[in-house]
C-alpha cells in the first residue's frame, strides 16, 4: 500500500495578487463586478473511506472553457474557506503532488489520505481546485506564483460520515 510522503504536508501559500476588478458609480447606484482568470466549475468529492478523519475517492471538476495561460490543476485541502495551512493532495495515479493535467478533470487521491493539514490542530475541512501555471512557476523560480488567488479556486466542503463522526443536525 502506498502513503504519501512527508513533502505531502508541504505549505503553500498562493501569491499575493488578485484578478479582480469592482467599480462602483454612486449616482447610479451601479457595482461592476469582474473576475479574471479561468475558473473550475462543479468540483465534487465523495469519500468512499468509512473510517473517521481519513478519505479515499476521486475529486472530479469541470474545465473552465478557456484554459490558457496554465498547465495543471492542483488539488489541496485546508482548514478553511481562506486554505489556511494548506497541503497537496497525493494523486494515485501519477504517485506524485504534482498536479494534474490540464485535459484531465478529475484525481484519485492515495489511499487512504489522512484528513489533516500542517497544522495538527486544524483538520482538513475543505477540498481545493486551484489552476496552476508550472510554466509561470518555473520561469519565476517561485512555485507560489504559478497559483490563482484562493478567492477564485473552486472549494468543497469535507463532511466526515465515518462510524465515530459525530452526528450531523439542522439547524
């Protein structure tokens, strides 16, 4: 059975731009709101795993329409909406964190993949699909850059539904 390696904890924080715009126009009472940059759409994940705090499964998404301008996706998970203390996924298929292709929408994660984050304090409670530009990282020296903005990566919430997960109500 394969684990991922320590490297797979390894921190990354997305670089300190953003691609949006908004305008506003008081005597119109107008906003414009633009977001640059390609998008993820529709990203899901089951867990197939039944133990507490560990998953297994695919992450699947949609392609944004225009993938220009990066060369693969990376799939992280985190302890917020904001991908605070952040690691890599581990895909199966490729036995690496090194993202996936764009022309491929979907990663089976190592099995199982404990649900954690650098911290130990905070469990992993979000997935994250970030496009990733490896060209832009690699020509920089500075694999932070090749991220989009955490505001404009597609995210899913974790729910562990394992026997000693406790119990989930409306509210």
């Amino acid at each position: 059975q394969t684990t991922a390696p320590d490297e797979f904890y390894a921190y990354k924080e997305p670089p300190p731009t953003t691609s949006t715009t908004t305008t506003s126009t008081t005597s119109t009472e107008s906003t414009t709101t633009t977001t640059t940059g390609p998008n993820v759409k529709d990203l899901t994940f089951t867990d197939t795993n039944t133990d507490a705090m560990m998953l297994d499964g695919t992450v699947m998404w949609t392609a944004p329409a225009d993938t220009t301008g990066f060369t693969h996706y990376r799939v992280l998970m985190a302890a917020d909406e904001e991908a605070s203390y952040k690691c890599k996924m581990w895909n199966i298929l490729t036995d690496s964190d090194d993202g996936v292709q764009v022309g491929t929408n979907e990663m089976t994660i190592i099995s199982p993949t404990p649900r954690g984050t650098l911290n130990p304090s905070y469990p992993a409670n979000w997935i994250f699909v970030f496009t990733y530009d490896n060209i832009l990282a690699t020509t920089t020296g500075n694999e932070e850059a090749g991220y989009q903005p955490v505001g404009e990566a597609a995210r899913v919430a974790l729910y562990d539904v394992g026997p000693d997960a406790p119990d989930m109500y409306d509210l």
